[in-house]
C-alpha cells in the first residue's frame, strides 16, 4: 500500500515538471525562438516575482498575447478531453471509450457547425456555441450508450459499433450541412480537424470554468466509478446510486468534451490515451487517476499542438490529425493487448 | 433505535420476480444475530432472488424486508449498504485493481464522496484481510490471484462492511475442497464472534447441513421446510424436492445429516423390477444391495442381525427384510419368513460374508431355495476356507450350493445378471 501510495506521489511529481516543461516549450517555440529562461523570467515578472527583464516588447507580446494563450487553451481543452476520457471509460467500465471514439464529440460538433452556419456564433458572446456542442454531445452520448448496452453490460464491440455507426451518421449530416455552407466551408473544416490557432484569451474565458468545474464535480464522481468497476449489481451492494452515478457521469463527460470542442474542433485519442497510460503508472483507481489527468491532460495536448505548428512550420498541421496519427497506433496497441491482457487494463 | 426482535434479516411474505413473472411467492425467512441460515433448493427455487430481496436489489411486488428494523427500499443505498453486506459469487473488476484496493471498497458505504481513507477504513480493511487470511496479497492486482485468493478477497470485502446483516451468494462454488471448508470456517467464527446474521445460498447440502444452524429449503418459490439441518435435509425433501433418490444418515461424530447420492445406472434399469433377495451379514451383504437396487432389482435382505451394517444400509435404503436382535441365533419364525422372501426372488445372491453358528442357517435356507429351482448367484471374493467359523458346516453348505449355483467374484459383476 505505501508502495502504490508512494509511487502516486512520485507521478504526480513528475507530471507537474513534464506539465511546466511543456508550457515553458510551447511558449519559447516557434517562428522566433525565446529561450526557457526567458520565458520563466517573463512568467516570474507576471506574477510580480521579479522586475520586468531585460527582453524586447517584440518578444513580450508573442509570449502574452500569440503563444501564451494558445498553449493555456491547449492545457485547457487537453485536461477536459483527459477528464472526460477517464469518466466516460469509467462509466463505460471500458479502457476504449473517449469522447472522439463514442461519437460525442462529433455531436458536439455538429451542434457547433449547426449554430455557425445559422449565425449564432454571436449568441451570448460564444455561449451559443458551447451550448450547441454540449446539447449534441449529450444527444450522441445518450444514443452510444442505449446502443452499447446489452443486458446489464456495456461490450466493448457493441460499443464501437454504435460510436463508429453514430460517428458515420454524424459525419454524413456534417457533409450535408457543408454542402449548404458556401464560403463558411473552411470555417467548418477547422470544427472537424480540430485546432487552437488563433482563438486568443476569449475562447480561453468561455472554456475554463467549464473545464475547472466539471473537473472538480468529477471529483465526487471517482469514488462511485471504482465501485462501478466491479459490475452494477456490485455496486449497488456497496452503497452507490446506480443510475444516478451512471446519469451524473455521462452528463459531466458530455459537459467536458463539449466545452473542449466548441473551442478546438474534434481532437481524438487524447481522452483515450491519458487514462490509459497512467494506469498503466499508477493503477486503476479513479480517486488518483483523476488529479493525474489533470497534469498528463494538459502536457499531451500542449506538446501535440506544438508539434502541429512546428513540423512543417510555417505551415500548420491539423491538431486532430496530430493526435490521430499518434493515437491511432496507441489504439490499435489497446486492442492487441486487450486478448492477453494484463496490466491496466481488463476487459 | 433496533430492538432485540428486529435485530438481524427479517423477510417477511415476500413475493418479487421479474417482468410478470412470480419467483418468490410468499416467502418468510428471519435470520437472528449470531445465526448462520442456508438457504437450500433445486435450480430456480428463488434463492439467488430471496439474496437480491434482501440485499435491496430487487424490490419486492408484495411483503416486505427488515435490516435491524429498518426497511431498506425506503433507505438511500449507502445506508441500506452499512445494514447488509453481500459476498457475491465471484468478482472480477474489469480495471486492474489490488487486493487492498478491492477491500477498501467494501468501507466506501462508511466514507464521503471526497474522503480518503481514515483510519478506521484502513483498519476495519486489515482486520478484515487478516481475517480470511489475504492479508499478504494486499499489494497482488486481483487477476494474478488465484480462484480461492479472489474469493476470499471478495469476503474480506463484505466483512469490511461491517454490516450486521450478511448475505452469501454461493460463496464456494468453483472452489476447491480446503478452500471452502476454510471459507465457510471463517463465516461461522464471525458469526458467533462479532454476532452477525448471516444468510448463505447453498448448493451443496452436506455443506449446508455441516455449516448451518437452521436450514430453509425453497421450492417452486416457496418455503418447503424449515429447521435444523437433521429436520430438513432427508431423504423425503431430496425425492420431493429435488426429485432424487439418496441416502441421508448422521454423521457419527457430528450428528448433522450426510447425504449420498446414488447416480442411477444408465440403460440397466429393467420394466417392471425383478426381486433379488441378499444374504449377507458382517456388511458383505451391502455393496450387493447397493449394486442391485441401483440396477432396477426390488431388493429384499435377510435373514439379518440388527445393528450389522448390513442391516443399516437395508433400513436406510428402506428395503423389505428380515432381522433378528444383534448376536442372536435366527428363530424358526424369522427363517420361515425369510425362506418365504428367497421362494419368490427371481434370483438370491448369496455374499461373501463369515458364517459362524448366528448365521449359518442363512445358507441353509439358500440351499432350500435352490431347490427348489430358484437361481442363486455366490459372490466369492474371499474363499469360504477364511470365513467359516461353524468347524466344516458352513463349507458344507457353500459346496452344495456351488454345484447349483453361479459364481461371481465381487457384487460389480452381478452386473451379468442383467446381460
């Protein structure tokens, strides 16, 4: 017990470096090179640690107004996908469900694109957006489960299925909506593709309490979700309110995977592959991997956009195919490993 | 505040199944503080749905559910969890947890939402560990353990519950023979330790009979008997109950039932069953018995002494015989009667027993019904030389017999009588 408890700690050591390690990248960066000392000694002036540093004006606004911003909506959108990964994993008691693969977060943005074309972007100053998202998260959320569950369990084939089947089906009404949207088009290939170019400090006012206080309401959730770990009726022996743990959790991954993506678009994999890597780390328990997402979220998501804009600079590559070609091979790892599992993971 | 006469589970008519369906039709069962209760019946006999009932997973249609008093439909499931802990079957988490983690689990009915583990969690759960002897595995993800580990993590969990109402839902099944008998070990030192109710779904009778303090025996959905195990467990509710024919006799040293079950012999089970009539005695005479009865034969046993385990295994079979006090000679009216049971046989199988002046007019009423053409079989495993005590009359007898008779070499192959 003190072992894992131990080996906790030491995580979540590690994730807080590897988390400041990323943001002082992410901002230092890009076009113009700003060196790590640098960029911690801007950050310390910030926070009225030091006196201003001896750097040009030139340099300070790309650091507070180009990158700085970008890097927090990546930690941002990374912590509500990772989050929403554990909970929907959690709820789905299935190491393969994430927001992207249930189809939720092509509900979200389809909800998106449909406000946008309808010109409510506007509506309560990006709320409309948001709101939009959440609604068709929940919808595809709602529809992927009902579809999944057989019989008192949720099948990780069933579940697929009916994420890829909902996924095909939401992909098909974005086409058609595309087809109807003129010059909006690129608009909409941004929602689908997924990116955190420019976005600046207000879709980082929107999205942030969202993601902060849903992750602190998963926290009464984590306790519930090991119990629900050990099958329903298990569950229900111990104490926990079966369907209402089970409504609460959906709502909540649907609300943090809605936020993330009315500001990013679609970014896959980094829900799935968070949970998973960390319980690879330091177990399945919930009440651990929670706080552990939190830091590891926001590190993955930070690092794949700066790869994004830095491989091929100064062009830039899609954030969502980013993760996708480097989760889609994590995934296809899950699956292989799942026949003679071990580890984590059971299933 | 729980008074004495709500302590413990108490069922009261209860009637619940599922969809329009009925399973549970009426059934009562209390369970008392310190009482270990088994709950016995054949397949779909509303067990497994009289442990959901109780343990607030299946609310009934009619009748009702008390936990120390309280009714646990009308608790939120964190309270009804502090009053019933249920050890369920098998558990296989589909994360990898470790066996400590499992078992805390068991205390989350206990803690808030946010808490971590106090001090009493950790303890309740150690004490627990240490109780069903895993405490060692505490660090082992649950998949690398073994059936037997796994299931008494599983019982460590219930027990750190801390629940004064316990319920076993086939705790042993897939078990092997020393980890049930440890299990159930365990169960019965916290029943009468810590005074808790414990109702168990039983499979296995003996178990049930050798474990439990009362036995309720279901059927059809509802209760058919009720009492110790010696009142319950007999050969009466495994014919009604079970449909099955069985041997149930004491134990000696424990005096709870032991049931034997005798799988009938199939393809030998003739149309309208020929008699055979044994002469045994000193047990020689039984595994015959035994042999032919389980092929179809009306056995009819005699002439035997009482208290010979010849005679036992024939009174226990329920068998047509004749029997004289132990160590006696055999009067004229008993050889009478027995000679009257040979004449009618279709065939008198003669054991291999030791014939000493008690018994040795046995072999002469063998000798009669021989003559008088009815066919007679000697079972020879031990040669007639070592088991004469009657100084050359015995052998004498035997001899003759032999010239008219079959012989076989053990009763198995009195088998041939069916060829």
């Amino acid at each position: 017990m003190r072992r894992a408890a131990w080996r906790f700690r030491a995580t979540m050591v590690v994730l807080a470096v590897l988390l400041v390690v990323a943001v002082v990248l992410g901002v230092g960066l890009g076009a113009v090179g700003i060196a790590p000392g640098t960029v911690l000694s801007l950050f310390a002036w910030k926070l009225h640690l030091i006196a201003r540093p001896d750097v040009p004006k030139s340099v300070e606004i790309i650091v507070f107004q180009l990158r700085l911003p970008r890097v927090l909506l990546a930690g941002v959108v990374g912590m509500g996908l990772a989050v929403a990964g554990l909970l929907f994993q959690g709820l789905f008691r299935n190491p393969m469900a994430d927001p992207a693969v249930i189809g939720v977060s092509s509900g979200a943005a389809l909800g998106a694109i449909v406000v946008i074309l309808a010109g409510g972007a506007a509506i309560l100053g990006g709320l409309g957006v948001a709101g939009a998202a959440f609604a068709g998260a929940l919808v595809v959320a709602f529809v992927v489960y009902r579809l999944a569950r057989i019989g008192p369990a949720v099948h990780v084939v069933t579940l697929l299925l009916a994420g890829i089947a909902v996924a095909a089906v939401m992909s098909g009404v974005m086409s058609v909506v595309m087809s109807f949207s003129g010059e909006q088009i690129r608009n909409i290939y941004f929602w689908i593709l997924g990116g955190l170019s420019s976005r600046g400090w207000a879709a980082l006012q929107v999205v942030t309490p969202i993601v902060f206080v849903g992750t602190a309401a998963a926290g009464f959730l984590v306790n519930d979700l090991n119990l629900l770990a050990l099958g329903e009726e298990r569950a229900a022996q111990l104490g926990v309110e079966v369907e209402r743990t089970k409504r609460r959790t959906l709502a909540l991954g649907s609300l943090l995977a809605a936020a993330a993506v009315s500001v990013s678009g679609v970014i896959g994999f980094v829900g799935l592959m968070t949970p998973h890597l960390l319980r690879l780390v330091i177990g399945a328990d919930h009440r651990r991997l929670l706080p552990a997402c939190v830091l590891a979220g926001p590190t993955i998501l930070i690092l794949a956009d700066l790869a994004s804009r830095t491989l091929i600079a100064p062009e830039e590559l899609p954030l969502g195919a980013v993760t996708a070609v480097l989760g889609g091979p994590f995934f296809l790892y899950l699956l292989r490993r799942q026949r003679g599992a071990r580890g984590g993971v059971l299933v | 505040m729980t008074t004495a006469a709500d302590a413990g589970l108490i069922v009261d008519r209860v009637v619940a199944g599922y969809g329009g369906r009925d399973v549970l039709r009426g059934v009562s069962v209390a369970v008392t503080p310190g009482e270990i209760v088994g709950l016995v019946g054949p397949n779909g006999s509303g067990k497994t749905t009289l442990v959901r009932v109780a343990s607030r997973a299946l609310r009934p249609r009619e009748g009702g559910v008390r936990l120390q008093g309280e009714d646990p439909y009308g608790l939120p499931a964190r309270r009804a969890a502090r009053l019933v802990a249920v050890v369920p079957q098998d558990l296989a988490p589909v994360f990898s947890f470790t066996a400590l983690e499992v078992v805390l689990m068991g205390r989350s009915p206990h803690r808030s939402a946010w808490g971590g583990a106090a001090a009493e969690d950790w303890s309740s759960a150690r004490a627990a560990m240490e109780a069903t002897g895993v405490h060692h595995l505490a660090d082992r993800p649950m998949e690398e353990l073994s059936g037997g580990e796994r299931r008494r993590v599983v019982l460590a969990q219930a027990l750190a519950q801390q629940a004064p109402v316990l319920v076993l839902d086939e705790p042993t099944t897939h078990l092997d023979v020393r980890h049930v008998l440890d299990l159930l070990a365990i169960v019965r030192r916290l029943t009468a330790d810590e005074s808790r109710a414990v109702l168990g779904v039983f499979h296995d009778l003996n178990l049930a009979a050798a474990t439990c303090d009362r036995i309720v025996a279901l059927h059809e959905g509802r209760v058919v008997a009720e009492g110790g195990p010696g009142e319950v467990v007999t050969r009466e509710l495994l014919r009604e109950v079970y449909g099955v024919e069985a041997d149930v006799h004491p134990n000696a040293v424990t005096g709870r039932p032991v049931v034997a079950l005798h799988p009938p012999l199939v393809g030998t089970v003739r149309a309208g069953p020929a008699r055979a009539h044994v002469v045994g005695g000193a047990g020689r005479g039984a595994p015959c018995m035994r042999f032919l009865a389980d092929m179809g034969f009306e056995v009819t046993a005699g002439v035997l002494h009482a208290s010979d385990t010849d005679e036992e295994v024939a009174s226990r079979r329920n068998l047509l015989r004749v029997s004289v006090p132990p160590f006696s000679d055999i009067d004229d009216r008993s050889a009478e009667e027995c000679l009257a049971l040979m004449r009618s046989a279709d065939v008198v199988v003669v054991a291999d027993a030791p014939f000493g002046p008690g018994n040795v007019a046995n072999l002469r009423l063998a000798v009669e019904a021989a003559r008088s053409g009815v066919r007679v079989v000697l079972v020879e495993g031990i040669p007639m030389a070592e088991r004469d005590f009657t100084g050359g009359e015995a052998s004498r007898l035997w001899s003759e017999l032999r010239s008219s008779g079959e012989i076989v070499g053990s009763p198995d192959e009195l088998v041939s009588l069916v060829g």
